[in-house]
C-alpha cells in the first residue's frame, strides 16, 4: 500500500483507541488497525492510501445497486430537507413508510401482508421472535415457545436472533443459545453424507425437522427459522426444491415457517426473493441489506394477515403491541428504500444481475480445476468457493489459525475484496450492478490470490 498521510495515521490511532469493531477480535485489532475506506463508485472502493479495490462483496452482501446512484442520494436529500424525522408511535406516519409498507406487501409473496419496518436484519429476526411469542400466546397456545433453526444459519446478533444464529463465535461467551432453541443440520450438498443426491438431502432435511417436533412435542414448537441460501455459514447452497418441501413441512407440524432473506432478499439469487422461485409463502419473512443497498440503515419483518390478526385481535382496546423504536419506520431511510426497489425494476438493475449471473457461475466453476478449490457454489449472484487440504478426502482447512487474514492480505494487495468465512470458505457478493468485464476482473484476481495461497 502507497504512504498513508499524518491524518490518517492520526485516525488509525483513534480507531485503535476508541472504536469497538463488530464481529472483529478486539484485540488483534488493536495490533493491527483498521483499514480505512474513503470513497466508492460502481463497484469500487478506494482506501485512505488511495489504493482501489474492486468490491466483490457489495460491502457485507448489501450494497445491491453499487456505489455512487445519485438518484439514491437524491431522495435522501430530499426527505432529508422535508422531514427527517417522524416516529411511528401513537399513530403518527411518513408519507416514505406507508408507501414502502404496500409496495414491500405488494413485491413480497402473497401470503405476506404487513410490513413493520426495523433499523436492520437483527432487530428484524428479534421483531419476528417477538411477534411470534406474541402471536402463540394470543391465540391460547402459550406452550409453544421453542425455536428451530439450522447448524451454521446467520439470523444477526440480537439476543434472540444470535441464538437462532447457529455460528459457535456468536454464542461464546454471551450464555447461547437458550434453552428454547434448537438447530437441525445444514443441507449442504458438498458435505451432507445425502450430498450427492438432490432429493435424498431434502428428504433427510425434511425429516430432521420432523424428528425435532417430534423431540420437542409439536404442541411446544412455535417456528422454524431459515436462510434460502444460508449466507454467513459459508455460502450453503440447498437444491431446487427444498425451501417448498420444508414450507409444506412446517404447515403440516403446526409450526410458523419464517424465510430470512436478508442477504436472499431483492434480486440477489436471481428472482426478486428466492421464495419467489418455488412460489413458497412463508408466515413471516425478514428482509434488510438490498432493502436500501445499505445506503442507509433499514430492515422489514413481513407478517401474514394471520400472524398480524392473531396479534391485533387479543390487544384489549387502549394496550398497545409492546414493540417498538425510536427509529423505526424512519422516513429517510424509507425514501431511500423506494428508489433502490425503483431501480431494481425499473432500472433494470436486477434484470442485469439475471444476465450475468451464467457468467459468474462459469467463472466460479472454472476455479474448480485449481489444487485448492474443492467446491464451487452459486445462485444468482451469490457464491463460494470452499478451500480444501485434500480434494480427494474433502479435508478441509478447519479454523486454520490466521488463514482469513492471509487471504484478506493478499486480497487486499491483488486489489480485490471479498469474504473469507475463517473455515477456509471464500463468499462472493457483487453488486447487481456487475457487467461481463467486472466479472471477468473479479474472479483474474481472485485466482491470483489462491496462486500466492498455495
Ligand atoms: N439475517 C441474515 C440472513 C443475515 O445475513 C444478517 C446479516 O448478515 C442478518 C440477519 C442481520 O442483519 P443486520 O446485520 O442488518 O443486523
């Protein structure tokens, strides 16, 4: 990296100093200080140093539109200018957030009809939750309490969702999960024994979650949580067909089936929701990140008409549903929302990822040849490589002490970024906005870093 100015030097100071860093080790970052960006435009990023890296991440799977849509900005600016503030409490409402509730009921599956709008993905899940012991207890089955979710899911860090999170990093230390929340395997074709075979693995998921009502006592269970695609596990791609059969399962238990799309959401495995795919209508889903490419801070917790009614229908007149935030159904960040839903469609943003998404799927498919790539994974514009010791045995790294900070070094110097999940698994999330050539980019410097790796 090029020289770095007395002021930066003077914020890496404060950073090291002051800043407490989510998922980070707090102190190995001490040691090493933050990477500072500065500007970004399209799909690239420049560094304090003026170093440019090319994003193949979309910032943490969210910046859907890439950076620099001054139409974006323009309709934060505008509200910004005309209220920027209005509380959603006590029957007050933005012109933003009533607009974006109907369209989110309007894009979303038809089962869906409310839409309570949060700050994120984490308070969204949390909103599910409570909305979901509410809704049980409302309609006098107070013993269904229990939640399943799946090995390696990412539902946020909240202290609910960071129990139905079932990555071990989210749970040590903070007394996770409790006791009411269970986990059944990860359908993950390249390391499930039923890998091999697209039906037996979504029979075996099936019967997992069978097996664990059955455990539990269905008159206990109150939902299960899932990814369409489980995102900060390592990129686990389930087959065609699987979201359904798990949909139908859930109806069948008795349990409120609740789709997290917060990285699947909006274009991002191809159609505008992976429930779209299967035409799967969940009792609840949870949408941030693409809601406003990360402009600005925004989630949604989607309800159905039953969940909303169960809910509305036991709340004496006069006692409000206990639920709430200073922040939530912010205007700006709604005014934001409905410009990036607006470009998805109309600026044929998600039109585009649907063009290159075959390319993108070739050029991860292409780096299976190399010594290190045991699987290579996608849907739409999400995908993974996984780093294997041994293709023949799929050994894989294992929590290789420092690997993610050596691929993340040679990344940075090949002027690329991406995710590498600490297991040796490498995540890819551009934005929607990616052409052939930025694909093409990408994945030559990608190679690059798995050559200087060997
Ligand atoms: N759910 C999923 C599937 C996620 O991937 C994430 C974040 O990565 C969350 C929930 C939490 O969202 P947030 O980070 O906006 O709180």
């Amino acid at each position: 990296p090029a020289a770095r100015s007395a002021d930066t030097d003077a914020l890496v100071r404060l950073d090291r100093a002051h800043l407490v860093h989510p998922v980070t080790n707090w102190r190995q970052h001490e040691e090493r200080g933050p990477l500072i960006l500065t500007e970004a435009r399209g799909p690239w990023l420049k560094d304090a140093s003026g170093h440019e890296l090319l994003d193949g991440f979309a910032g943490l799977w969210c910046v859907n539109v890439g950076y620099g849509q001054e139409s974006v900005v323009r309709a934060a600016t505008e509200q910004l200018h005309k209220l920027p503030y209005a509380t959603g409490y006590f029957d007050f409402a933005s012109e933003p957030a009533i607009r974006l509730a109907a369209k989110l009921v309007d894009i979303t599956p038809p089962s869906l009809t409310r839409a309570y709008l949060t700050l994120g993905g984490s308070e969204a899940v949390d909103a599910a939750a409570r909305f979901i012991v509410q809704y049980w207890n409302a309609v006098g089955r107070p013993a269904k309490k229990h939640f399943i979710s799946q090995e390696r899911g990412y539902h946020g860090s909240s202290s609910t969702g960071a129990g139905l999170t079932a990555l071990p990093v989210f749970h040590r230390g903070f007394d996770l999960p409790l006791p009411t929340q269970h986990y059944i395997p990860s359908p993950n074709p390249y390391r499930h024994p039923q890998g091999g075979d697209a039906q037996a693995l979504i029979a075996a998921s099936v019967a997992s979650l069978r097996a664990k009502v059955a455990e539990l006592g269905a008159d206990n269970v109150a939902a299960f949580f899932c990814e369409p695609v489980q995102g900060s596990g390592g990129v686990i791609v389930p087959p065609v067909g699987w979201l359904k059969a798990m949909r139908d399962a859930a109806r069948e238990l008795d349990i409120l089936f609740v789709v997290d799309e917060v990285i699947t959401g909006f274009g991002r495995t191809g159609p505008m929701f992976a429930c779209d795919a299967e035409g799967v209508e969940p009792d609840l889903m949870t949408l941030a990140k693409g809601l406003t490419s990360g402009y600005l801070p925004m989630g949604a917790t989607m309800l159905s008409e039953k969940v909303y009614a169960g809910i509305a229908d036991a709340a004496p007149a006069g006692v409000p549903v206990g639920h709430g935030a200073t922040y939530s159904a912010h205007p700006v960040s709604a005014a934001v929302a409905l410009e990036v839903l607006r470009l998805y469609t109309e600026g044929g943003v998600i039109a585009n990822a649907q063009r290159v998404a075959p390319a993108f799927a070739a050029a991860l498919d292409g780096l299976r040849s190399h010594p290190l790539v045991g699987d290579a994974r996608c849907r739409g514009l999400l995908g993974a490589l996984e780093l294997v010791s041994s293709k023949a045995t799929k050994r894989g790294f294992g929590a290789v002490p420092g690997l993610a900070e050596r691929l993340f070094a040679s990344a940075y110097r090949n002027g690329v970024v991406f995710r590498c999940f600490g297991d040796g698994v490498l995540g890819f999330a551009p934005a929607l906005t990616y052409t052939h050539g930025d694909v093409e980019q990408l994945f030559a410097r990608v190679r690059k870093v798995l050559d200087e790796a060997l």
